[in-house]
C-alpha cells in the first residue's frame, strides 16, 4: 500500500541520440526477446520495403554488407532503435515529461510525441537518406573546445555541426576540407577525435541534398504534441511556426545542432517543465547523450539522475541487464511500473539502485562515447 504522504515519481526527461550513437550489436539483445521492441524495430524497418530489409540484415550480421555508419544504414536503425526503445517505456506506464533529441533523434521524438505519423515519417526518412547518401563525402569530429576558441580554425565548409557542452562542440563539413581543419587543430595541439559519421552532416556540404526532401514534409499533415519536444535547433518547446513548416524538418540535417542550450533550458526552474529533481532517460543506442547530461551543472544542483536504456557495447545479458536498472531507477525514483517491466533486481554497486548504474566499463569508455556523442 502506498502513503497519502508518498512524493509524486520524479519526471522522466526522454532523450534521443542521433547518429554517431551506433555501434555493431547495438540492441541484438532485445530483438526477439522484448517484443514491444521486436515489433516496433520490425515495423518501422518493414514500411522501408525492400532496403529495410537489407538494412535488417546488415544490422544483425556479423559481417554487413553495408557499414553502419554509412547514411543508408545509420539513419533508418537509429530512429527505429530510438522509436523502440521509447514505446519500451511506455509499455512499462512510464509517461515521459518532456523529450528532447539530438539532430535525428529529434525526428524520434517526434513520432513519440504524436507530430507525425510513423508511416509518414518513415516516407520522409526515406526521402532524406537517399538524398544524403548523393551528398558529397565528408565527417564530423568532437573538439574539446567551444565555438568561438574554433573560429581561426574555421571556413566557410568546415563549420560547427553541433555545441554539446561549453567545452565541446562538433565540427563537420565534406573532404579533403575536413581533413585540412583537423590537421590544422593537431598542429595547434586541440584535442578532437572523428565522428562516426560518413557525410558532413550539419554543415553547407549537405544543404542541396536536405533541401531537395522538402515535397516528402508537405505531404506530412503534422499535428501538435502530446508531450513537450524540446527542439536541439530552437532550444525551445516546438511550436508554430516550425512545428509545421516542411523546410523546418527537412532543413535540420543542414543546420545546427543546440543539444547544450536545449538541455539546459529543459533543466531550467523557469522551463516548461520546471526545475526537478528529474530522471533523464536515453532511449536509443549507447550513451553518448548520458554522459554529457551528466556533466551538466544542473543535473548535480538539482538532484536529478541520468541512465541509458542501452549498454555501452553489445551483449545479450548486458542489454537485458541494463533495462533492468533502469527499472530499478525508475521504482527508486517513485514510478510504479506496470507487468511488462523488468523484475527488481539486486544491485551491482554502493547506494541500491542509484548505485546500479557506473560500472567500470562505463567509466573506462567514458571518453570514447564522449566524443562520439550525438554526430547527426
């Protein structure tokens, strides 16, 4: 029996990685096992037809044929890995506050969030992967350093891609003038570390290509969300006239990822969901965008906790495993969750459930996914 007295459960903040996230066997483990995410994974890869079964196989072969972090392959798994892991949530009765994605995990959260049909966002993937796949060949790099400590570094095709946090910000942009700037980063001893991604998203190098999907978004009849979208290109809730606007979504794997300004006003007292303590949730691949929301100032101030719904690498019992400390972080955090939840189980560090979630692995990694985080 629960107390009168009991506090409400803490507001769950759901999260969505983009591309760079990926990584061989992400998922492998729920796939035929947890059937919320079988169905969906199937359902969204199914209404790409033929390519999304190649897609499929690619994903679950120990040797694709396709790299995954080719356009063609990235793209469609993430936002239906992204998709499954959020309808995951729901199936347990989580109902998330607010959501916020990073570049494609946006166009997720959108889906989640009722602005769009899945059929009709999966049209439009379509749509936008095979015109990025036509772009030219180019990358995206991690660079310890802000925006502005870049700008000697900077040309007119080699631009800031995406602001993480105060000290990291993607640089994208296509080939050899990639390569050029990284070079010349190394010579000035700045940190970086290349992204997994194969096409200079965010950058004028794919600003053709994402402007020729527009007819796929006015096919789209777009409707207001049922929860807040915290939007990584506004920094602010959607809303008209953006919600709606076709050049808006097919514009945003050309424009500038704001994913530390966006974070930052969804954690903010004066924000649309104020001020916490919250849980923030990563459905999706990885847990790039977890580490970052970690080292954000208010996340510490405000009591909040951060935890993947993925492992950091694959493995059947570590995806398996992982679901259920986020189980247990959500009983712990006052959420009754319904039957198709993972069973409570005994925690694997200090301080029960909250202390379930820092294996050593994790703190091993740390740097690597740091740097991967979020790429498109």
């Amino acid at each position: 029996m629960v107390s009168i007295d009991a506090p409400p459960p803490t507001p769950v903040i759901l999260m969505l990685p983009g591309q760079g996230s990926q990584y061989p066997g992400m998922g492998h483990g729920l796939y035929g096992t947890e059937a919320v995410f079988t169905r969906v994974v199937d359902e969204v890869l199914e209404l790409l037809g033929a390519e999304g079964r190649r897609v499929r196989d690619d994903w679950l072969a120990e040797r694709p044929l396709v790299d995954l972090d080719d356009v063609t392959r990235a793209q469609p798994l993430i936002f239906a890995l992204d998709i499954a892991y959020g309808a995951l949530l729901f199936s347990w009765g989580v109902r998330p506050a607010a959501l916020l994605g990073h570049s494609a995990g946006e166009y997720a959260a959108a889906v989640l969030a009722g602005i769009m049909k899945l059929p009709d966002a999966v049209a439009a993937l379509d749509a936008r992967v095979r015109a990025l796949a036509a772009a030219p060949r180019g990358g995206m790099a991690s660079v310890a350093a802000s925006p502005a400590m870049l700008t000697p570094w900077l040309t007119s095709q080699v631009v800031v891609g995406a602001v993480n946090a105060p000290l990291q910000a993607m640089i994208a942009g296509p080939e050899p003038q990639l390569t050029a700037v990284t070079d010349a980063l190394t010579a000035g001893s700045v940190t970086w570390m290349r992204a997994k991604a194969t096409t200079g998203f965010h950058s004028p190098s794919v600003e053709a290509a994402c402007a020729s999907t527009r007819p796929a978004y006015e096919r789209i009849d777009f409707k207001a969300p049922r929860t807040v979208v915290v939007s990584g290109y506004t920094a602010r809730p959607l809303a008209e006239p953006q919600l709606s606007d076709p050049d808006f979504w097919a514009m945003q794997p050309a424009r500038t990822v704001l994913f530390h300004a966006a974070l930052t006003h969804v954690l903010d007292g004066a924000g649309p969901v104020g001020g916490g303590p919250f849980l923030l949730v990563e459905a999706g691949p990885g847990e790039g965008l977890s580490l970052i929301a970690r080292r954000h100032p208010a996340v510490t101030r405000n009591g909040s906790a951060v935890v993947p719904l993925s492992p950091v690498r694959a493995g059947a019992q570590l995806d398996a495993g992982q679901l259920a400390v986020v189980a247990g972080k959500l009983r712990h955090r006052g959420h009754r969750l319904g039957r198709r939840a993972p069973a409570p189980v005994e925690p694997a560090g200090p301080g029960g459930p909250e202390g379930a979630t820092a294996p050593s692995a994790r703190q091993r990694e740390d740097q690597r996914w740091t740097a991967r985080a979020g790429a498109a």
